[in-house]
C-alpha cells in the first residue's frame, strides 16, 4: 500500500517532475498483432505509456528464441513492421519486452 504511493522524484532538463512507481510498472496501454495469420510480417501496433527500451523476440514452440529485434527507446502510439520471411509455418509466441513488463501474444505464421 505504502510503495503505490510513494513518490520518485526524476530530474529532466533541468526540471523536476513526480512520479509514481506504479506509472512506473505499468509500460503499456495496449498491445496489438496483424496480420494473425501472417505471412511474410507482422505489424506490432503499440502503445507504450511513456518512453522505454523495447526489444521484440520470436519464440518457437520449442522456445527457442528464432528472430530478436531491438526497437530501441519508444514512446507513445508506435507501430512496428518485423519481417517473417526466415520464418517456417507454424505456431510462434511474440514477445514484446522493455524495461518494465513483457507482453506475450500467439503468432500463427502460414
């Protein structure tokens, strides 16, 4: 209960904002994959709730880790294109991770 409401104090070009840890936690207001099906890319429609590092992994049934893509530090309503042509048909899991969370939604690549 305490820890929602503590305050951290973040210095930004010589300005002084608050803001809380849950703000902290909570990376994303919405998280969206098409085509699914897909066939030669993916858009990954995103939108983060404030800047973060992000990095994008394809993982088989297997779990292996089959495409990794580092989107940088994004912001906002993003979309983002990742190609899927090295890609065998089948059943994938697609994680997007940044500094916070990881979001994982089922790919069915054909």
């Amino acid at each position: 209960d305490n820890i929602a409401s503590t305050m951290l104090t973040e210095v930004v070009e010589d300005t002084t904002t608050e803001v809380s840890v849950e703000s902290l936690t909570r990376t994303f207001d919405s998280m969206r994959l098409y085509p699914n099906p897909a066939t030669d890319r993916l858009q990954c429609e995103l939108s983060l709730t404030h800047a973060t590092d992000v990095t994008i992994a394809i993982i088989n049934q297997q779990g292996q880790c089959v495409q990794r893509v580092n989107c940088g530090t994004l912001a906002g309503h993003q979309t983002l294109e990742i190609p899927l042509v090295q890609l065998e048909s089948g059943l994938y899991f697609v994680q997007v991770i940044t500094d916070h969370a990881m979001h994982v939604r089922r790919l069915v690549r054909r």
